[in-house]
C-alpha cells in the first residue's frame, strides 16, 4: 500500500483552555496528558487517530449531557405520593 502525500499539516486541536479533569483530560480540547504532551513529535497518522479519539470523546459528552438534561426534565409531581409508589396509602 502507497502512502498518501500530506498536502496541509494537521493543526493543533488546542483551544486555549488548557484546565484538565481527574482523568488528565483537558477541558478544551479533550486530549489526555500524554496526547498533549507528545503532540508536537506525533506522526500525522498519530495526530488523525487523537482526533477520531476526540470525536468519540465529545459524543459521548454529548450523550451524558442529554441523558441528565431528560433526568432533570422528569416532573415528579406525575408520580404521586410516595406511599403510592410503594403500593399503599397513607
């Protein structure tokens, strides 16, 4: 298989944050320690495949967000009284 000939560079997904997690995960560009450490020494290749790994990472942001925007969404006035959750009356 041929190597394809890179015409731009891949830029740094850098966004000025610069503020990690517990995990080490930076808030702004959701690269981990060592991602943002060995950036500059990267192969393009490595660079495409911290980026696949940064798609994936916002999704599944994305989907938590929306998970806990539908949980706080719930009106817990439709479920009635708590004895009548546990199958009596009060």
């Amino acid at each position: 298989m041929t190597n394809q000939i890179e015409l731009f560079s891949i830029d740094n997904p850098c966004v000025g944050v610069c503020q990690s997690n517990k995990k080490g995960f930076c808030f702004g560009c959701l690269r981990s320690r060592p991602e943002r450490q060995m950036w500059l020494q990267m192969t393009d290749e490595q660079r495409r495949e911290v980026l696949r790994l940064i798609v994936g990472r916002k999704k599944r942001i994305e989907q938590m967000r929306q998970r806990q925007k539908e949980q706080l969404e719930i009106d817990f006035d439709d479920w009635g009284e708590s004895g009548d959750l546990f199958g009596f009356e009060e």
